[in-house]
C-alpha cells in the first residue's frame, strides 16, 4: 500500500513490464508507438490537467477501464512529487 502512494519521478520507470504491454494493448490499440509517444508527451507536461487532456485524447471518455484507471493514478503519483 505504502508503494501505491509514494510519488513518483519517472512515469517511464515505474511502469512495470506487464502493465506496460496492458496499456499497449487496452489504451493505445496495441501500438508500441502511441504508447511511447503519449509517455514522452506526460512526462513533459506540467499539471495534472494537462495529463489527463493527453490520456483523454487517447481514450475518449473511456476512464471506466482499469488500465486507464492504472495509468491515471500513476500519473496523479508524479504530480505528488512536484508540489
């Protein structure tokens, strides 16, 4: 649980192998590029607002699926450790 909350510095880092293939294959149509593409743009921004603009354009109003629930709590993880 401690895990779960602790900030982070690089979306990049903290995504695990599988959950990387999971969001390949569950947010980005199973492209590797799309998937390495929106990484580098979240990893750039600088809100939380703007992250959730950049997960929104792949995902349309789809935030009921787990793994973009996955990779939004993920993103809200880095904005902790920049306030």
């Amino acid at each position: 649980e401690i895990l779960r909350t602790k900030p982070l510095s690089s979306l990049d880092e903290a995504i695990g192998i599988n959950d990387k293939f999971l969001f390949i294959r569950e947010i980005f149509d199973g492209s590797t590029d799309k998937y390495n593409q929106a990484i580098e743009k979240l990893e750039s921004v600088g809100s939380i607002s703007d992250a959730m603009a950049v997960i929104m354009s792949y995902t349309g109003e789809n935030t009921g699926n787990e793994a973009v629930r996955q990779l939004v709590d993920l993103i809200k993880r880095k904005f902790l450790a920049h306030e």
